[in-house]
C-alpha cells in the first residue's frame, strides 16, 4: 500500500514539473519583453531595437528551459511516454 502512494506521488510530481513547462516560457518571454521595454523607453531611448531583442532572448531562454526540463524527465524515467509498471 505505502508503495502504491510512492507511485502516486511520482507520478503527481512528474506531471506536476512537466505541467509548469509553459508558465517557464510566458514568463521568460514576458521578462525578457519587460526588460528590453524599460532599456529602451527609459535608458536609452532606441525604441524598438532592444525591446525585440530582449524580448527574442527572453523566448529563447523560455524553450532553452523547456528543453532542460523535458531532457531531465526523461532522463529520469518520469516523462510522458514512459511506462508505469
């Protein structure tokens, strides 16, 4: 029994880490976007140059941390795709 709710509680935090994926993404574009934004309007005043490419890194870094994450599921078994026994 205790090890059926060890299952449970993997399973749950598998999918839990793997549901978080595209908050990463919306707030890495959305800090990125938040950055170039506030260097270009109140800094340098090159409107919009540095807010695409803040936020152009910001999406970069949004899918690099995806990457990561799914990469690190799968590594450990507890990615989609892998079967419970």
């Amino acid at each position: 029994m205790a090890e059926n709710n060890d299952k449970d509680k993997t399973a749950f935090a598998a999918l839990f880490e793997l549901s978080s994926i595209g908050i990463f993404l919306v707030v890495a574009t959305f800090i990125g976007g938040a950055i170039g934004y506030f260097l270009d309007t109140r800094v340098f005043d090159t409107f919009p140059w540095l807010s695409a490419v803040f936020l152009f890194l910001g999406i970069v870094a949004g899918f690099r941390k995806i990457f990561q994450m799914v990469r690190q599921s799968a590594k450990n078994g507890n990615g989609a795709g892998t079967k419970s026994p």
